[in-house]
C-alpha cells in the first residue's frame, strides 16, 4: 500500500467474488502491506480453494511495514475454505474498526489478530461471525490484547470460540454454539477484562468433522489464573437434540487447580 497520509486509501469491491487459484496450502491469497492512515476496504467475498485441495494460505492479510495502519475501516469482508486462517490483521495497526467480518471453513483460525512485527491496538469489531473453522474462531496472537468486540457468533469452530492467552479488553454478548470444549480461553490477562452477557450452548456431541482433536462444548469462560476478569451476566445453554439427553456438565467458568492453570 502507498502511504498517501489523510487522503487514505478506499477499495470497495461491491460485494465482487474473489477465487483463489492458488492451491499450496501457505501464499496468502489477497495482502495489504505497508502504512498508511484512513484505509477503508469493504465488500469483497473469498474463496480460498481448501475444500477438496489445499487450497490458498491465508485469504485476507493486513500487515503494517514501514509504519502504521490507523484509522481505518475493514467491512463486510467474507473468507471462506482457505487452506491457512480467514482474514489476519498483523502488526501495528491502530484505532481502527470492522464491521461484519465473516470467516467460515478455513483449516486454520478463523480471524486472527497478531502484535509480530508491532501492536495491535484499539480495535473495534462490529457484527462478527467466525464459524466452522478448524482453528478457532478467533485468535489473538503475540501477546494482543486491545480489542474490543460487540457482539460476534461462533459455531463449529473445531479449536474453541475466541482464544486470547493474553486477555481481551471487552466483549458484549458473543455466542458460541458447540465451538470446542471452551467458549473464551483466557489463561491469563495483561490487563483488566470484561465480558458481559456471553453465552454458549451445547448438545454435548456435535463437533467440527475437520479438527480430530475437537471437544464437545464444556465451559464459556477459561478464566485468568490472575483474577482480571470482570464478568457480567453469561450464561450456559445445554439442550437435548434427537432425544439425546442434554449435557451435565457445562459451567459458565472452567474451574482450575493451582496444577493444571497455564502458566502466563
């Protein structure tokens, strides 16, 4: 990307369909690198190929070089069958949002944000659905933490709902649908966190055919060992599908054992 500073940068694609033809599994199928501030990049619909191939790497990529990405506006983007994770936003990218992101059947995480090569920082997400991935839902990786999300669904995901290993600043009623054995993973947060009004339900069986290592759906919430969860209202739904009965076991928070917590 060029960095034309104010002016930024607007790419609207009006809904057009993209097909990757690219089957190795890694090459990312659409990047965005550079800097540059007020990008607005909306309506475009990927498919990446990773559904009797391996198809593309990754399907959408935004990684700040040189500089930041800030200000800026990500909407109505769709990845679907990629052979690497759904859209991917790495780096130093500032004070931006998103609204209805879309990631479904990728082999690997479904949206990912990653601080590798600078900080993620001030995000805002809107409408968010991230289903039926391999991975999880939604990852954040490198130590990211600052973002923030109103509303989201997660159905399938073979890895769980949303994994932050180092705390999510907020989220207001994200729902989760047997998506792995945990809703929220949050070993551990940097800084305090809120979660209200989450949920997940489950029938105790159903699981993501992709990941071998699927795990019916248990707790909402692996909670910080540190205590810097502030969590408002979640709740557990299991139920019975096909006359099988309804699972037992479901809690709102995972109970952990001074053995068994993940070190930070």
């Amino acid at each position: 990307m060029r960095d034309v500073g104010d002016g930024g940068v607007y790419l609207n694609g009006n809904g057009l369909r993209l097909e990757s033809t690219n089957r190795d599994g890694v090459t990312a199928a659409v990047r965005f690198i550079g800097k540059t501030r007020f990008l607005t990049i909306q309506g475009f619909n990927l498919y990446g190929g990773a559904y009797d191939t391996p198809g593309c790497g990754n399907g959408f990529e935004f990684v700040s070089s040189g500089g930041d990405i800030a200000l800026s506006t990500f909407s109505n983007l769709v990845a679907s069958y990629c052979g690497g994770h759904g859209i991917v936003f790495k780096g130093a990218i500032f004070e931006s949002d998103t609204y209805s992101l879309k990631s479904k059947d990728c082999r690997g995480q479904g949206i990912v944000f990653s601080n590798q090569g600078g900080v993620v920082s001030n995000m805002m997400m809107y409408g968010t659905n991230s289903s039926r991935n391999a991975g999880w839902g939604m990852d954040l990786q490198a130590g990211c933490n600052s973002v923030d999300m109103f509303g989201g669904s997660f159905v399938l995901n073979g890895g769980g709902g949303i994994n932050c290993p180092n705390g999510f600043r907020f989220m207001i009623a994200p729902n989760g649908e047997n998506t792995g054995e945990t809703m929220i993973n949050m070993p551990f947060a940097a800084y305090p966190a809120t979660v209200i009004a989450a949920n997940l339900s489950s029938n105790g069986r159903t699981l993501n055919p992709a990941n071998p290592t699927a795990k019916p759906s248990r707790y909402l919430i692996n909670p910080p060992a540190n205590g810097k969860l502030n969590e408002i209202g979640g709740f557990v739904v299991p139920y019975t599908e096909n006359s099988q009965p309804a699972p037992s076991n479901m809690s709102v928070l995972a109970t952990q054992t001074p053995a068994t917590r993940p070190k930070p």
